[in-house]
C-alpha cells in the first residue's frame, strides 16, 4: 500500500507492505538507518523516533499509522551547518557515548524531553529516558549532557 | 504476501463498519504496543486491522455535568496530561503515568489496555475503582456494560466479533474524595507490574471515613471492588490499627477468591502492605 508521511521535514511516499513496522519502512525502504533494532519488542528504545512530537517505539508503530503523520528520525537532528547539533556535542563532551548503539534513540528522547521543558530535574531527565536502555555508560553522563543542554538553550 | 491488511477509520460510525464486515475477520488496532508484540511472534488470527487511534470522537476527555467521558483512543500520555482526569480521577492519571516508558504511554490507549485485559493490566484497579462503564458499539448496536464485568478473566473480555470499545464513562466522585493508584514492579518504568492497588476515600467532619473505594490490580481473576473491605472501614475513624486490619482483609478476601498458590506467600504480604499504603494515600486528611 501507499504510505505518505513527512520525514524530516521532507515529504516521501512509499509502496510498502502494510504489515511492516514503521522501523522497517525506515531502515529498508527509506535508508534511514539511524533508528536501531534492538530487541523489537518496545523494551529498549533503540528504535525511538519522534511522530508529531512525541517519543515513539517505531518497531511498535504500523507503517501505515504513519501514513499523514510527521516523524524526525535521528538522520534529522543537526545544526543547521548540518553538523552535530548542542545535544549531540553535549553528548560527546560528557562522555556520554560508549558503543554508541543506543546513542540514536537516547538523542530522540532527550530532545522529546526539552520539546517539553527546558527546566527538567535530573529525575525528570531519568524519567523521560526510562524507556531506552544502555548497556554501557551507566545513565550518568547521559543526563549529564542532556542536563547541560537544557541550561545552555534556557541561556540562549 | 502482507499477514494482514491495514484500513483507518476516521470515525466510529466507519470503524464499525469495517469491523463488523463479514467477509474480512477484523481487529481494531489502537497504539499497537501489544498487538505489534503479539504479531512479532504469533500468526495474527485475523486478516485485517482497523487503526481506531485517530478517531476524533474517540480521543475526548470531557465532563459533562456529573459524568466524566474518556474517549478509548486516549493514550496514557493524554490521559495524564488532563485537567479534567487530574481533578476528578488521581488513581487513573497515577496509573498511566506508572505504564511503561514515555514511548509506551504516548502510543497505549485505554481501551487497547482493556480489551486486551492482561491480569497486570494497570488501567483496571483505577477504572473499576471509578464504577466505570464501558461503552461498545457494533454493527448490531450500542451496548455498556461496568469494566469489571467486561474483564472476565486474564486476557478474556466479554467483547464480541466486530465490537469496538467507543469511550468509557464514570461518575464523577463526590466534592472531596481523592484517589490513589500504586503499583509493585521490579523496575520502576517498565515492569510489568504484578500487584497494584486503587483506592479512593474521604472523612467525614468528625474524621471518620464516609466514602471509600478500593480495587486491587492483578490479584483476582477478574479486577473487582473489595466491598467487603470497603464495609469495615466506612463509618470508621482510619488509625494504623483499622488501616492494618483492612490490609489484612484484602489479602484474605483475595486467598478466597483464588485460594493458594505457589505465589501466594508472597502475595499475601504484599497486597496487605499495598491495600494499607494506598488507603492510607486516599484518606490522608
Ligand atoms: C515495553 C512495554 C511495556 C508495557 N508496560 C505496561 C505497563 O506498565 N502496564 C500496562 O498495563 N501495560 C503495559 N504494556 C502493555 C500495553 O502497552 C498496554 O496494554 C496498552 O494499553 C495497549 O494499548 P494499545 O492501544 O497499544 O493496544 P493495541 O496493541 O493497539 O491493541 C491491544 C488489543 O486491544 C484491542 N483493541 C484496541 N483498542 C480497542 C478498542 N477501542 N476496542 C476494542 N478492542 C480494542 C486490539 O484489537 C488488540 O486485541 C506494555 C507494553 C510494552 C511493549
Ligand atoms: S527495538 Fe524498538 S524498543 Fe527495542
Ligand atoms: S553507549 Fe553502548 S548501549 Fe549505550
């Protein structure tokens, strides 16, 4: 079937099975291969996308149910020079990227999270990550960067 | 060869028609967190799911004079986020905001959390403690029937073929009653929980308890209201005393209903503390 939705801000129409997960469409149809399968069943966050706004699994979202919708993967997080953008740069600079598969969907929560608010706690930042896993970095450096930023775009 | 086909409603009125369709099996399909699970593994039995999740009139959260109507689209994110919801029902926003992770709850709905009606299910204790309805509607008609007689069983529900969860209504509590939802879990975003409990209640002028509710989650087979241990405690002045001994009627009334069981040492000592702690968290004055 057709499925049309914006990604990253550009339109695309793709013919695909409807029994796929919008992770699928991504990865095999559109080449975005930001999102990551981890465990495929909504319990890492490794495939975290945003879709209108908000913090989804995409390896629990239809493709279709996409189908009019908008979704930023990480392929569309980035300074406008198309470099890494303050949370991506805060990421490196705290230390808070190891094996860097969880890094992707980690991004995506955090900037879900600032979407919200720009005055999180540091237990509001764990709570807006409790869905995404990491087996290396130990949280820490994570809320780190996310904390930094969070002050940093408050400044700005 | 897609398993199954895909099809969007737009409003309940279309949703009903293309579930009750005889000639292709259909399935609502709301923010697909456990159907995409069950698909993964399992051969899906039906060749064709009708996506409910954006259905207008099924996404409201309204008060109509005494009554509160959540729409069965409403996600967990929605649903915690509502004014209305925050000022009359407290064990229900608690209890979404206890489900999984963000993702989870921007994309699970109510009614999906119902229909599939797992025995850990985390919208139940709040709904049944809330006397809610809930409202179905089919091909052949409307019909409403209490959460607690829809939920038969662990994944069982008195949802017939082609039948759609619409929205689900409950009374509004009396001016001063508040409410609690409080759950075990091994992780604090994503257990799944094993025990939980939703409480409502209010004193009355001379402190003692005028109204009270409670509800336990994934205690008995189907999610009902512990009226028995509502009556000892209505008229009472809520001490440790009273408070512990309601705690432990809840775990005897739930031995009666599922007599014991290789987990019930455990759950014996659990409930209690939970039933105690979230009574407790309503009647606080
Ligand atoms: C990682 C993870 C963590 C989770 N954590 C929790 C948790 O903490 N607590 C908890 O309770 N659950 C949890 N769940 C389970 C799940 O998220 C919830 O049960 C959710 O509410 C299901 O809603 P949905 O809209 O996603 O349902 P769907 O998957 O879309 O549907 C589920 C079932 O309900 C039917 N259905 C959906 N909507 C309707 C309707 N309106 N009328 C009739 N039938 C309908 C579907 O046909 C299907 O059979 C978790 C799931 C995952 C993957
Ligand atoms: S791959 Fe989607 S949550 Fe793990
Ligand atoms: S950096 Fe390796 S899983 Fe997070």
């Amino acid at each position: 079937m057709l499925i049309q939705f914006t990604v990253n801000k550009k339109s695309v129409a793709v013919e695909a099975p409807a029994d796929i997960t919008l992770l699928d469409l991504l990865r095999d149809y559109l080449g975005l291969t930001g999102a990551k399968e981890g465990c495929a069943v909504g319990e890492c966050g490794a495939c975290s996308v945003l879709m209108d706004g908000r913090l989804v699994n995409s390896c629990l979202v239809l493709a279709p149910q996409a189908d009019g919708s908008e979704i930023l993967t990480i392929e569309g997080v980035h300074a406008p020079d198309g470099g890494l953008n303050d949370l991506q740069e805060n990421f490196i600079t705290y230390g808070a990227v190891q094996c860097g598969i969880c890094i992707p969907g980690m991004v995506l929560a955090g900037e879900a999270l600032l979407l919200e608010t720009l005055t999180p706690t540091r237990a509001e930042i764990r709570t807006a990550l409790a869905g995404n896993l990491c087996r290396c970095t130990g949280y820490q450096q994570i809320v780190d960067a996310i904390e930094a930023t969070a002050q940093q775009r408050r400044n700005q | 060869m897609p398993r199954f086909d895909y099809v969007r409603a737009h409003s309940v009125a279309e949703a009903v028609q293309l579930l009750g369709d005889p000639e292709i099996l259909s399935r609502p399909l709301g923010g697909g967190t456990d159907v995409l699970v069950f698909v993964r593994h399992e051969k899906p039995p039906y060749d064709r799911l009708v996506d409910i999740s954006r259905v207008p009139e099924m996404k409201i959260i309204e008060r109509h004079g005494g009554e509160i109507v959540v729409g069965a689209a409403v996600t967990y994110t929605e649903a915690a986020e509502s004014p209305v919801l925050q000022e009359a029902a407290a064990c229900l926003v608690e209890a979404c905001l206890s489900v999984g992770g963000p993702a989870i709850r921007n994309a699970g709905t109510l009614g999906g959390n119902v229909a599939n009606a797992a025995a850990c299910a985390d919208s139940l204790p709040s709904l049944v403690c809330l006397d809610a309805v809930a409202h179905l509607c089919s091909r052949s008609g409307e019909r409403a029937l209490l959460v607690s007689d829809l939920v038969t069983g662990a994944n069982r529900t008195a949802l017939q073929r082609g039948e759609l969860i619409t929205h689900f209504t409950f009374p509004v509590p009396p001016a001063g009653v508040r409410s609690a939802f409080t759950k075990l879990g091994r992780r604090n975003a994503q257990a799944i929980s094993r025990l939980s409990m939703a409480a409502a209640g209010r004193l009355d002028a001379q402190g003692c308890v005028d109204f009270v509710r409670l509800s336990p989650g994934a205690a008995t087979s189907q999610p009902r209201r512990f009226t028995e241990v509502e009556a000892m405690l209505l008229g009472q002045e809520p001490t440790d005393e009273l408070l512990a001994a309601a705690g432990s009627q809840t775990a005897e009334v739930m031995i009666g209903m599922t007599g014991r069981r290789w987990s019930t040492e455990y759950k014996e000592v659990a409930i209690q503390a939970l039933a105690e702690r979230t009574l407790r968290r309503a009647l606080a004055g």
